[in-house]
C-alpha cells in the first residue's frame, strides 16, 4: 500500500528587524542618558579619587600632568620651567583667568606642589584641580 | 478589452541602512563617552600682595593658630608634630576645627608621597570642614610661609 503524505507547504518569512531596531535605539538613548561625552585626550590620565570634589568648572587653560612626568599646557608638551612665563603672561591680559590642574594620581606631590607654586609664583588665582569621584 | 490588473507589491520598507546608521553610532557614543564623572576641588591662590601681607603678619601666635599635617614617607601622618593613626586623622581636624572653621590648615608632603595621598588628606581636611587648606612640600627646614590654598568643601 502505498500511502502519500501531503507535504507541508514551508513558510519563508523575512527576519522581523523592528525588535532589534528597538533595542538598538533604548542602547542609544543609554549611552546618550548615561555617559558624557568627553574629547579625546592627546594623554590619558587618571585624577585623584576625592569624595569632596565639586562639579568640574574646566577653565580655559588646562595644564595636565601625565603619569611620566609629562606636562601638557594646553594640549602642547611642555615642562614645569614652562608653566611660569606661560601662566604671567596670561595673567596679563586677564588676572581671573580660571587654570585646571588636571594631574595622574600616581606622580609625586612635590611635582604638583612644584606647579602649584609657579602658578601662585606668576600670579594665578583661580585654580581648579581635578579630580575623580569615588 | 481587459487589461491585467498590475500586481500590487506590499514589501515592507527596508531597515538595513536604518541599522547600519544606528550601529554607526552605538559604536561612535561607545568610543566618546565617559562614564568616569570627572570633580573638582577649586584652589585659590593669593595674590602675591596678600602673600606678602600674610608674611608680614606672621606672629609667634598666628604660626601657634595654623593646623600643620605632616605626610611623611611611609604613610605616617603628624598632626601639629605628632604621629596620628589615618582613621583618627578626620576626627582630630573637626575636633581642632570645631571653634573656628577659619583656622588655616598647612599640609606638607613628604616628597616620595603621590598625589593621591595628598588629595586624600586634602579631602579628609575638606569634609572635616577646613576651609584654608595650604600645601607645601615637606622638609624640616621649610618655613610656614606657603603657598596655594583651596576652597573648603564646606564653607
């Protein structure tokens, strides 16, 4: 006896991509909500962790201070010896300028210390220093 | 006369350059954002004229008046020349500070010591309620006429 068996039609249906445009978009809104955007830095470093720092008011001079030791004013290598001419003559044209000391947790103080008293040395005021919150 | 009736095509419309510009930019907010929330402490600086002021009015009683913290080289902290444990370092600057939260506070580093370890007294000082925070650089000889101030945390 010979029995046959209808085949069963087979159903192609095209992948249902709205799901995935969905989730794809809540991940945007995400990282939109949650992260802030930050420039790309010509020297990574990382800020001392402090549980009292404030909200950062980044002045328009920027001296970084890298973990090797490096200085970056305004994103141009330099040294300490730099910092004194550099920060008298911005003084100049505006004695309020705010400066942000943005230093590597793992340098030595006494370089901080060092940069601290030229800035005070050529007659800066206003200085912010970053740091990381816990 | 009968026409053929023109099939109608109910494509769905086509999402693949929609997700290849979501994707473009899932992985451009990947790169660019920080999720590190980046502080401050505000420093203060005083003018060279204040400076030389403060000089002058350095009295035998006004260096009595200044909080002096010691970090030295193996994590030993001296609080007015006197070894101090770090847990009861906090509670000893709100206990000096409790009369007047004005007292200036004269940290000095040891120069082995990083920044971290600085900043951490600074922030102990600062959440103690120090207002008047200067630093120097630790050395026996140093005078106590600094240097860089900052702003405490809680005026």
């Amino acid at each position: 006896m010979n029995i046959e068996f209808e085949r069963r039609a087979r159903t192609t249906r095209p992948i249902s991509l709205i799901p995935m445009v969905d989730i794809l978009l809540v991940l945007i809104i995400y990282f939109l909500l949650s992260g802030s955007l930050h420039s790309i830095e010509i020297l990574e470093i990382s800020p001392p962790l402090a549980q009292s720092g404030e909200e950062l008011t980044q002045g328009p001079l920027v001296i970084v201070l890298g973990k090797h030791d490096e200085v970056l004013i305004n994103d141009e290598l330099g040294s300490v010896s730099d910092i004194f001419p550099l920060i008298k003559a911005e003084m100049l044209k505006d004695k309020d300028r705010v400066i942000t000391l943005k230093a590597d947790h793992r340098i030595k103080a006494s370089t901080l210390i060092d940069v601290m008293n030229a800035i005070r040395e050529a007659g800066g005021e206003n200085l912010t220093l970053a740091t990381q919150a816990l | 006369m009968q026409f053929e009736r023109r099939r109608r095509y109910t494509h769905g419309i086509n999402l693949t350059p929609l997700i290849d510009v979501i994707f473009i930019l899932i992985v451009y907010l990947m790169i660019t954002t920080s999720f590190v929330h980046i502080n401050s402490i505000e420093l203060s600086i005083p003018s060279q004229a204040e400076e030389k002021n403060r000089e002058a009015s350095t009295t035998h009683a006004r260096i009595q008046d200044i909080i002096l913290i010691d970090i030295g080289a193996q994590n030993i902290y001296y609080l007015n020349s006197v070894i101090i444990g770090i847990d009861e370092l906090e509670t000893s600057i709100h206990k000096l500070l409790k009369n007047d939260k004005d007292r200036e506070i004269l940290i000095r580093a040891s120069k082995n010591i990083n920044v971290q370890q600085l900043v951490d007294v600074m922030d102990m000082v600062r959440i103690a309620g120090g207002n008047h925070i200067s630093v120097n650089h630790w050395d026996e000889k140093t005078s106590l006429t600094s240097s860089t101030s900052t702003k405490g945390a809680h005026p």
